[in-house]
C-alpha cells in the first residue's frame, strides 16, 4: 500500500519537476523557519505510520490464522468422513 503511494509520488515529481522542487523549498523553509513545530509534525506523523503498520501486521496475522484454521477444520471433516 505503501509502495504504492510511494511509486505514484515519484512519477508525479519525476513528471513535474517544478512541483517537486516547489513542495521541496516549502517543507525546507518551513524546518528553517518553525523547526520545533516541524519537528512535532515530524514526530506525530512517525507515529502513525508505526501504528498504521502494526494494524496492518496485526490484521494480516489474524487473516492468516483464520484461513489456516479453516483449512484445518475441512482437513479434519475430510478424515473422519463427513
């Protein structure tokens, strides 16, 4: 999902070069100038990518067990001849 978003970013700055540098001199002055601001942006949106992956490593975890665990079940029903 990530990766997406990421390839689609570099495409857009890869074909519009003057909006990449344009987003690029804003984030730099805005780090220059309100740097402990940025710095608690930074911070906060650090945090919800890590929680947004542990949801997400969580959720495949739990998908995953479940289809195994059904697999398992029909495994069972096939053995004892149901």
């Amino acid at each position: 999902m990530f990766e997406e978003h990421f390839q689609d970013t570099i495409a857009l700055v890869q074909s519009n070069p003057i909006i990449g540098i344009g987003v690029a001199v804003v984030v730099l002055g805005l780090f220059y100038f309100r740097p402990k601001d940025m710095f608690k942006l930074l911070g906060f949106c650090l945090v919800l990518v890590v929680g947004f992956y542990l949801m997400t490593l969580l959720a495949e975890t739990v998908g995953s067990g479940s289809k195994k665990k059904d697999e398992m079940i029909h495994r069972t029903s096939k053995a004892i001849g149901e």
